[in-house]
C-alpha cells in the first residue's frame, strides 16, 4: 500500500513539473537558458513579496495569454 501512495505520489509531482514546464514553453522561453529562467523566477518571487498590485498585473497578464487557447 505504500508502495502505490508513493507511485501515486510521483506521478503527480511528474505531472506538475511537466505541466511548469509547458509554462516556459508557452512565454516563448524554451530556448533560454536554464540559469536565466530560474534567476528571472527567483527575482520574481522577490518582487512579488508583499506586492499585491504587481501580482494582480501579472496575472490578469497570464489569465488573458491562457485565454487566447481556451485554457
């Protein structure tokens, strides 16, 4: 039984990072490289800190770019 909650458990993390990864693709960074995506996201998370007015910018900015493929 463990066994199966640990597969359980890996598939679901195995699908979140594909799905994080598709974001990446979906910005048009796929061919960035790996060091400048992580320090645009950690500088992100900086900057989001605390700054509701940004992370509401940001957001109406992805909500409308899923909305251009009915996502």
């Amino acid at each position: 039984m463990v066994r199966a909650m640990t597969t359980d458990a890996r598939k679901k993390d195995t699908r979140e990072k594909i799905e994080l990864g598709g974001l990446i693709v979906k910005a048009g960074l796929r061919y960035e490289k790996r060091a400048l995506l992580l320090g645009a996201l950690v500088e992100l998370g900086r900057r989001l800190k605390g700054d509701e007015a940004e992370r509401a910018r940001l957001t109406a900015i992805g909500a409308k770019e899923f909305g251009d493929d009915g996502e």
